[in-house]
C-alpha cells in the first residue's frame, strides 16, 4: 500500500490523501469518517494506452472491486492528468475506500482490470 496521508489543520484543504500505486487492489479507509473531498487529481501520464477509471466507495469497510458498486467513478484518459473540482465539497458521510482499473465500473458487477503502470491519485480534503 502506497497511500499518504498529509494532515493541515483547519485550512481550506485540511489532508491531502495521496495514493502513488493506485490500481484495483482497493485501498480501504483511506478516510475514517465523514469528509468532504474539494478536489481530485489524477495522473495518468504514464499509461500512454490504458484510460483510468477511479472508484470511490463511501464506506468504512473493504468494498469488493468489481462487486460493490461504487459511491463515483471519475475518468482519466490514456496518457493524460486531470484535476476534478468541486466548488460545494463533494459529500462521504461515512468513510472513503478507492481503487483504480482500466474498465469502467458503474454497475455493481463487472470485470475490474490494472493498467499496465500504477497511476498517482490526490484527494484534496476539507
């Protein structure tokens, strides 16, 4: 597991989760709690021809990739890095546990699959 957590106090952004091998090994509470996520980055720069789909789970417990159907899923494209923001905070009450795959999941039951290199991921809390 590869996930860092830095925590800032009472600022704007309070803790930035950064997670430097995200890839369908599901990283589970990363957040315990409720939080309020103000910006997610993704670097996908390193997978010239696999897109990256992010999972976010909104729970405490280790959701099953491919099974449990996630919270949200953001897009990254092959070779690409975006920032999602989200000016009124996107809301988890409970807890947040995230993975990554080359297929998309929106459904509860699908086939998750590795890009061929790990891609680096920054949730940016308040």
């Amino acid at each position: 597991m590869a996930v860092v957590v830095t925590e800032f106090g009472t600022h704007s952004v309070s803790k930035i989760i950064r997670d430097t091998d995200s890839d369908t090994t599901v990283e589970s509470n990363i957040n315990s709690g409720a939080a309020t996520v103000q910006q997610i980055s993704i670097n996908n720069s390193v997978n010239a021809s696999d897109p990256f789909y992010l999972s976010i789970w909104n729970v405490t417990s280790s959701p099953t990739f491919g099974t449990t159907k996630p919270h949200t899923v953001l897009f990254c494209p092959a070779g690409s890095a975006i920032d999602y923001i989200f000016p009124g905070g996107l809301a988890f009450g409970t807890g947040m546990a995230i993975g990554g795959s080359k297929t998309q999941g929106l459904v509860a039951s699908w086939s998750p699959a590795n890009p061929s290199n790990s891609v680096a991921v920054a949730i940016y809390i308040q």
